[in-house]
C-alpha cells in the first residue's frame, strides 16, 4: 500500500511545550494516527468537531455538492483572520468557488509531466 510523505505520527499526548512547537513548525505534527489512516476523522478541538476527510467522495461532497452546509462558524473566522489572512483557510462559499486555480494547476501532472 502506498504511503505519501508524512510528519512523525506519535502514539502518545503531546506535551504543552511540543503543542506550542508544533503550532510555531508543522503543525500536521497534531494530527493523530487515525488523520492518516481512516477515511474520515472526527476530532474535539476547544469544544468544537473538526472534521478530516481523506475520502475523495466526502471530499467531493462537502467542497462542491454542499458546499453551503460546510460554513466555518463567525467566531471562528475572526480568531483566525487576523492570523492567516482571506486565504484558503477561511475561504468558503463564493469566496471559495472564486478563489485562483493557479496553486493547483501549477503541480498537476499534465504541467509537470513533459
């Protein structure tokens, strides 16, 4: 089975100094084994369900069939704004679908492959 590149996945709690690091570095580093392995990973953060999806399918469904359902919360977008910008991140709905494709066309094979 193939495998892409990841960070180090533990089997064991962070510490809150390794938390800080990772939030500072990589933060894929939080994520735990199931993000890696399971289709879809439902995960508590502050009180809140994060959910990971890793199945094209539910992928497809929340990012383009329903993407209207899938809206981050307000409280969300202004803790986060002011951190990471009107990117990807916290794009969603028609500031999503209007995003450029450059990013992904950029690395797809038809443009690398020659």
């Amino acid at each position: 089975m193939f495998f892409p590149p990841r960070p180090e996945v533990l089997d064991r709690d962070l510490t809150w100094r390794e938390i800080l690091a990772a939030l500072r570095g990589n933060v894929l580093q939080l994520l735990p084994r199931a993000a890696y392995e399971e289709e879809v990973v439902v995960l508590s953060l502050f009180g809140r369900q994060l959910f990971l999806f890793n199945d094209p399918q539910a992928i497809h469904r929340v990012l383009v069939e329903n993407l209207d359902n899938y809206r981050r919360p307000p409280v969300t977008r202004r803790i986060l704004r002011p951190i990471v910008g009107k990117g990807l991140l916290l794009s969603d709905g028609d500031d999503w679908r209007h995003l450029p494709l450059a990013p992904g066309l950029s690395v797809s094979p038809r443009v690398t492959v020659r």
